[in-house]
C-alpha cells in the first residue's frame, strides 16, 4: 500500500547494517519482503509460522473460544505469509492449514474458511505478483533455495576438511570455509554450520537437546499434534542461518519448545484430575 516507501525508511534508520543492503537489492529487483524492527523477513516468518503453530496447538487441545475469533488469526498468517514471501515459509503455512483440514471436528468448515480466505487475499494482484514474482527469479537464478544447494555442493566438490569430532573452531567457521573455496558469503544451513562450528558430538547433542527432548515429551504424553506443529516450526527454524548465528532464533526456539511442553503436562495433569473427580 505504501509502495515500499516504509521499507526505504527502514532501510535508512539500519543504513549501517547488512539490512539496509537487503533491502535495497529488494527494492531493485521489484521483490517485496517484510523487514521489520523485529529483524529479516524470515524471522518475521518464523514468529508467523509460531503464531498460527500455537493458536492452532491451544485451539485444538483446550478447545476454549479465544478473545479474538479464529478467523482473525487466518487472515493474519494469510496476509503475514504473502508479505513476508518466503518461498519454504509458504510451504510450511500450507503444511500447517493442511492438518485444520484433516483433523478435529469443524474440517469442512475451516476448509471452506480457508479457501474463501486464500481466494480473496490473492484476488488482489500486487500481493499475488510480488510473491510470483520471487518464484519466478528464484527459477531463473538455477537454485531454489536461494544459494544454500550450491554453497552445500561447494563444499562436497571442494577439498575441504571433514568436521572435527569432538571441537568445532567456533561461530562463523563455516561461513569463513565456504567464502574461501567461493564467492558465496553463507551456508545458511544450521546443521552444516553447526558441525564445522562446534564439532560433530555437539552438533548431536544441540539436536537431541533442541528437537529429540520436545518431541519425546508430547510422544510421551501423546500429544501427536503438538508433534507435528514443533516440527514445522522446527524445520522452518532450521532452513536458514538464524539459529547458527547470534540474532535470538535458538533463544526463540527454546522459549517455545518449553511452552509447548509446559502446555503439553499441564494438558495432561488437567485431564487425569477430571478424571479423579
């Protein structure tokens, strides 16, 4: 609506940060991507893909109205989606709209909510260009990940040596690795970065600690739902470079692991004392 002119703005108050760059290149290729005070449009699609994740997770197992209709909170993702225009973000938010259809009890009616929602918000043409659009240069640039297959095949085809076992040389390692055998700055791959970073015992145990731990809890508790939503969220986190450098998406993914495991017993605790009385 502003015609990007916020961005510019926003570009202009981080003029000093590799941000501002980003943006730019945005506003040259005719892309529009939600950068915000919150950080990089991926981030902002990380706090998207939570917040749908944890209403859907709250709606599902207490079953209680919220203050703000269910609806509300579509149309919010639909359009925060679409506005931040990351290309895996809107696989994930199809993934995670996909499991309001298959289960619970309202499935034909948030079917039909969904698809008049979805009808609607790409009826109008920038929303719906801007986003074909990045599909389209992603197409044409030979990698649709944006970078991070070549930079994977860089380091496979180059003579670079293995992860160490037990130690890694610290954050940024790989990056340096992979700048030195290309022309490509990042991996933006964590499990990559994490093993030339920390080594490949603490690459395991950053996975067990961060993923294993959450999804053995609602497994346990059988939570099966709370089991695939954490890992859309869980993935998501993991298709860019944020968790493997310092901007708070682990600190965010550890926040919401803990709630959801938290909400998980609490659920349950709940259920075995109605059941005593």
């Amino acid at each position: 609506m502003s015609k990007k002119k916020l961005q510019m703005i926003l570009g202009n108050w981080l003029s000093n940060t590799n941000y501002s760059l980003s943006i730019q290149w945005d506003i040259q290729s005719q892309v529009y991507r939600l950068f915000s005070i919150l950080g990089h449009p991926l981030t902002n699609m990380f706090l998207i893909i939570i917040f749908i994740s944890l209403n859907l997770a709250y709606n599902h197992y207490y079953k209680e109205k919220i203050n703000i209709p269910i609806y509300i909170v579509y149309i919010t993702t639909i359009i925060g989606t679409l506005v931040c225009n990351s290309k895996f973000g809107i696989v994930i938010i199809c993934a995670t709209f996909l499991s309001t259809i298959l289960i619970g009890k309202k499935r034909w009616k948030n079917l039909i909510i969904l698809i008049i929602f979805i009808f609607t918000i790409l009826s109008f043409q920038t929303l719906k260009q801007n986003v074909i659009h990045r599909f389209l240069l992603a197409s044409e640039s030979g990698d649709l990940t944006n970078g991070r297959l070549t930079a994977f095949e860089f380091l496979l085809n180059s003579n670079v040596p293995l992860p160490n076992i037990f130690i890694g040389k610290g954050m940024g390692t790989s990056d340096l690795l992979l700048q030195s055998v290309s022309s490509l700055n990042n991996i933006e791959m964590p499990f990559i970065m994490y093993l030339y970073d920390y080594g490949v015992f603490n690459t395991v145990l950053i996975y067990i600690i961060l993923y294993l731990f959450p999804i053995f809890v609602f497994i346990k508790n059988k939570h099966f739902y709370l089991c695939y939503l954490f890992t859309l969220i869980f993935v998501f986190a993991n298709s860019y470079n944020g968790m493997a450098v310092s901007i708070g998406i682990t600190q965010m993914l550890t926040f919401i692991s803990m709630l959801l495991i938290n909400m998980s017993n609490t659920f349950n605790k709940s259920i075995l004392h109605k059941k005593i009385d």
